[in-house]
C-alpha cells in the first residue's frame, strides 16, 4: 500500500536525521498489537522524555468508525483540533472545540480488515506541567483506487504532565494486524 510507503519514508527522514530527528532519537517504549478489544492504553509513561510519538497501522472489525485520542483517562470536553482532509477527489477542513477526545486515523473513511489506516500521532513537551499539550497527526488509508489523507491538529487544555495515552474505536474493534507503537524522542 503507498500510504504505508510514504510514511515509512517519513520515518526512515525523521530516523536519518533530517527534519529534526536524528539517528539514535527515538527508544521504543511499548508495542500492542491489539485484536477483538476497541481499545488500547498505553500507561506509566516514563517522564524522562521530550516528545512522544505513536505509529500505527490500524484494522478494524468495520469501515465508517471514527478513531479516538484521550490523555490521562480525561473524558472532558477539553480537547479542541482541526484538520485538513484529502481523498483525490475532494478537500474538507474543519474545526471542533469542547470535544471529548481528538480524532486520529483516517476522517470519515473508516477502515476494515483488509486496508489499513497509518499513520504517526507526535505528542509534544508531554511531561510539562507548565502548558498545554500539543498534539499532530498525520494518517492516511488507500482503497485501492479510493482513500484520504489527513492532518490533524490538537491540542489538550490541560497542563497536567502526560502519563498515559487512550486510543479507541467505540463502535468497532480492533482487528489482527493492527500495531501500535510508542517511542519516546530524547531531547536535543
């Protein structure tokens, strides 16, 4: 799948050292590779990091789902995000406030168990305590001739550090072949 492609070149840009990254970066910090559950958290984050960053392939039980982001268990309406979306065909772009979660994945395309969603969540300064988490997604999914792609922006209104990560699909579940992975990125 070319998705799948592009953000592995992304990774392989980030991991060589350009655009910021540098070789030796990034620890792994949890793997789960989730099946039959809808949702996964990653918990006791350790502290010791500047950014976090979560890459996923994701297959669910069902297509037309929408995937959720929640930190430290908050269920509040205290996330906000926007985004950018792109399916070849047409271009949308929207905002949301007072929401419960931030949307991740794919937007409106759902997935199913056989094309998966990818994509890379970066979490930044998740351990302050002194300002707002920022959150940036960048996700796609291809069809085989259909698909979008996204840019999603977040933040969460909370200055609590950052010590677990909830990703959800309320109305599907997870299916075998989905993976998620939580590295930490050392700070310069």
């Amino acid at each position: 799948m070319w998705w799948a492609a592009l953000l592995n070149s992304i990774v392989s840009v980030l991991d060589s050292g350009g655009a910021g990254g540098g070789g030796t970066s990034y620890e792994s910090i949890a793997t789960a590779t989730p099946s039959g559950t809808g949702t996964v958290t990653f918990s006791s984050i350790p502290s010791t990091y500047a950014s976090l960053q979560i890459r996923f392939s994701l297959l669910t039980s069902s297509s037309g789902w929408s995937s959720y982001l929640r930190l430290n268990g908050d269920t509040g309406s205290n996330y906000v995000y926007h985004y950018i979306a792109g399916t070849g065909a047409a271009v949308s772009a929207a905002g949301v406030t007072a929401n419960s979660s931030i949307d991740f994945s794919s937007l409106n395309s759902g997935s199913n168990t056989t094309n998966p969603s990818v994509g890379i969540i970066d979490i930044h300064d998740y351990a302050s305590t002194t300002k707002n988490k920022v959150i940036r997604d960048f996700a796609g999914i291809d069809k085989n001739g259909s698909g979008d792609v996204n840019l999603i922006s977040g933040l969460w209104l909370n200055t609590a550090a950052i010590t677990s990560v909830t990703l959800t699909v309320p109305v599907a579940t997870f299916s075998s072949g989905t993976t998620f992975s939580l590295y930490g990125i050392k700070g310069a």
